[in-house]
C-alpha cells in the first residue's frame, strides 16, 4: 500500500501545472540541503577538537550544556519552516484503506524529513570522534541514542503544537526572553539543562526517558489524527456573528481601494494571512543577530545591509510572495469581471509599500546601535518599496500555487505561510542590494555603498509605471496557465 501512495504522490508531482517550477525548486533544494549537510558533518567532525584543543575544556559537558540552544533553534526552525505530511486524503477515505494506513504513510513522511536528517550529520560524525578520543563505548551509545530520539521527539511536537499558535507565540516570546538574559548576564539557562543533558550520558539507564518519550509523542500524534480523519473534518464552521467593515476611507481610492478593502478583510479574518503580519513582526527582530555583535561573523557592513534589507521586507516577503494565490479561491470569478489588472496589482503594490513604511518606522530602536545601522534600515526600506515590492509582483505570475485559506481546519494540509521554496525565491531580492552596497562600500566607502542602494530603490519609484506596463503583461500572458493551475489540488 506504501508503494501505491508513493506513486501517486509522484504523479501529482509530475501532473501538476508548475511542475517546471517545482521542479527547479527542488534542484535548488537539494543543492542547498547538500550543503547544509556538509557543513553540519564538519561541525560534527571538527567542534569535539576545537572544544578539546582551543578551549581546553571536555567537550561532551561542553556540548550537553549548549544543547538547549541547538533543539531551541530546531524548534523555532521547524514551527516556521516544516510541514505537516500533506496528501489528498479525501478521495483516500472513500476507498477500501484502512485509516491507520493512510495516517502511518503521511507521519513516515515526517520521520524522514530532511530536517530530521539534517541532525544525522551532526551527531553521527560528532558519534564517531567521541569513540576515537576513548569516551567509554557504552556511553557514548546510549547518549547517542538519546540525541536521535530527541531530534523525533521534535518532530512529533511539532505535529501536535501546529495548529496551536499561542503555544508557538509563547514559546518564541520565552526563547527570546531566555536569549537575552543569557547575553546581559542575568540568567543563564544552560546551568539548569547541562546537568540534564549530561546524566544522559553519564547515567546508563537515562536514555530510556527520550527513548520512551519519542514512542509516545508517535502514539500521541497516531491517536490525534485518527480523531480528526474524517470525510466532514473541516466542512463544519463556526457560527459567529456577522460583522460589516466597511472602509469608507479607502473608496476615494477607485479600484485600487476596493481590492485594498478586500486585502484588509483577508489579513484580518484569515488565520494564514494574518500570519504574515506576526511574521513581519518577527522579521523586525532579525537584525538582533547582526547588529548587536553577538555573531562574530555578521559583525560586517555588508551583513548588516543584508539584515536591513530583512528587517523591513518581512510582510514585502511573506505576503508579496504570494500574490496573486492568495485570491486563488476566486480568481476564476475575479477574471470574468471587468478588472482592470492594473489597479489589481497596484493596491498590492501599495499595500507592501505601506507595510514596509510602517516596519521601519517601528524598527526606530535601532537607533540605539548607531545613526549608521538606522540609516542602512531606511536605505533597505527605500530599497524594498521602489525595487523589491515589483520583483515579487513580478514573481508572483509564475508562482501558481493555489492556497486555501481555510486548511488549517483540516487534519492533513499545507498550514505553513511561509516555507523553504518562498525563502529560495526570495534570496535574489535579498542578494542584489547586499552586492550593490559591497561593490560600493568597497571602492568609495560605507556612505557610497549605502547611497547606491538608496537610489536603486529611487529609480524603482521612477520607473514605476513603466514596469508596471511590464508585470500587466506578463500576467496577461500567464493568465490562462494561472487559472488552469488554481484548479488543481494537488
């Protein structure tokens, strides 16, 4: 039965109207978790010496005591990042499968997620230093084990906490928190966890807890999802009392203030649009890592470019992205109607570019770094506006994936909005002004580097019009191909 899964899981694969696309994701995809993968088994190779020979200390009490941050990381990486096992279950339901058969295939696809492999190359090579340097055998086994089991134990957590987003919230709010007492010196949580960690090696019978832990986290998911099987799941919605917006204000706008209207109610009465805007407010975090010095390596100005970028294209990134499949459940309907697409397209365009303007007006703390930082935010932003808010309208015509916003009401479904191949996408829109401030921050110095971006964003603004008439016709030209796309569900 699990071949016949796999064979239909590649025809949709192969039949699907982006398979072109899919499949140039997926070529990229696997260049980038190949590389990913190399660098973890170096880690895992190389941090035991480095521990040992440069800081002089043991490296196992050493590792154990940072292993809170490592799975801390892991977590925050797969809420945002992995998926739930996604097939189409509905027609499966209504065939001679047995229930079971159906939920332990799509959790097996989970249990080899590339995410969980990714530890493999971290812990096996890290595995195999342990025994060569004399850690007793024994010991360096069962720990070994432990760090598997804790890695699924993950994963099956991730499962069950997907729909719960105030769980997630919380938990990225006392990560943050946690963060920064340990960097002012106020708190530090791996003195409470390293002991724990360690008496997984130490104690012989201490890996039975992760171990017992993983198998139950499975049962605990099996059992989940045999609840929530059903033909009607997700059919039945919650009456609630009706309530009228009318956005009066935006009507002295034509066109482009009715789709406006419409985007607002989107984002908020939408669950997975309205996650764009919690992303965004994320992204206004990001620069933390760069700004503050805490990584050595980001500590650049062209890192920091690149942080600015990112600080203030969060909704740019997330929402942007997904035009136009965010209409995808009517825009059938919205092609027979005489629509002007340019007026379309442009309360997008209007509604990112205000987004933008609102993210670095609240990314103002970062003045705190220095005048410098915060002029790179404005120039990112300037940037953002005038260029990257049109390459991902400009994107948006190729990118044909259907999205249904009521999917989080359903057992197995698609329930992330932002994922690996929307971040591949992105890495263009990322990369061009980070090379625009080196080229110029290199031969002129840092106030060049930073007016090249800055009139790169300018000449967007200027040039507005012009690639406008540009994006209007490509997706007229894409117009037949998106339709036939938005009707597939696969």
């Amino acid at each position: 039965m699990f071949k016949k899964f796999l064979t239909l899981e590649w025809k949709a694969f192969t039949r699907s109207a982006s398979f072109a696309t899919n499949l140039a994701l997926k070529i990229v995809m696997g260049l980038v978790a190949l590389y990913f993968a190399l660098v973890f088994a170096a880690l895992g190779f190389a941090v035991y010496y480095l521990i040992k020979e440069e800081l002089q200390q043991d490296p196992v009490p050493t590792v154990n005591r940072y292993l809170i941050a490592y799975f801390g990381f892991d977590i925050m990486f797969r809420l945002m990042l992995q998926k739930l096992p996604v097939i189409n279950i509905r027609p499966l339901l209504t065939l001679p499968i047995p229930r079971p058969t159906i939920i332990r295939f799509a959790i097996g696809k989970t249990v080899l997620s590339f995410f969980n492999f990714l530890h493999w190359f971290f812990f096996v090579p890290f595995f195999i230093v342990m025994l060569v340097d004399g850690q007793p055998v024994l010991n360096s086994i069962l720990w070994f084990v432990s760090m598997i089991s804790l890695v699924y134990c993950i994963n099956f957590v991730n499962i069950l906490l997907n729909n719960k987003d105030n769980l997630f919230y919380g938990f990225m709010s006392v990560a943050i928190v946690l963060a920064g007492l340990s960097y002012y010196d106020i708190f530090d949580v791996t003195i409470y966890t390293q002991p724990i960690f360690q008496a997984l090696f130490d104690t012989v019978w201490a890996f039975a807890i992760p171990l017992v832990a993983v198998i139950a986290l499975y049962f605990a998911c099996f059992r989940y999802f045999i609840k929530h099987l059903r033909l009607d799941t997700g059919l039945s919605v919650k009456q609630e009392r009706a309530r009228t917006e009318n956005f009066d204000w935006l009507s002295r706008y034509g066109s482009t203030g009715t789709f406006l209207k419409n985007d607002i109610r989107l984002i908020k009465r939408n669950k997975r649009s309205r996650g764009t805007v919690v992303a965004s407010i994320m992204f206004l975090f990001y620069g933390l890592l760069f700004f503050t010095g805490i990584v050595e390596a980001y500590d650049s100005p062209g890192w920091h470019m690149f942080a600015a970028i990112f600080v203030t294209g969060g909704f740019l990134f997330t929402f942007g992205q997904f035009v136009p499949s965010w209409d995808s459940a009517y825009y059938n309907l919205m092609m027979t109607q005489n629509i002007p697409y340019k007026d379309y397209l442009s309360s997008k365009w209007w509604l990112m570019v205000v987004a933008t303007a609102v993210s670095t007006i609240l990314a103002a703390p970062y003045l705190y770094f220095g005048v410098d930082i915060y002029l790179m935010i404005i120039g990112g932003a300037i940037y953002n506006m005038g260029v990257n808010s049109h390459l991902v309208l400009l994107g948006g015509a190729y990118i044909k994936t259907p999205i249904d916003l009521n999917s989080g009401k359903k057992a197995f479904g698609d329930k992330k909005a932002f994922n690996v191949k929307t971040m591949l996408i992105s890495l263009p829109k990322l990369l061009i002004p980070v090379i625009l401030y080196w080229v110029g921050s290199y031969f002129f110095g840092n106030m060049v580097g930073f007016a090249a971006v800055t009139i790169a964003g300018i000449l967007g603004f200027a040039l507005r019009d012009k690639v406008f008439d540009i994006i209007v016709k490509l997706y007229k030209t894409e117009k037949y191909s998106t339709i036939q796309a938005y009707k597939q569900t696969n």
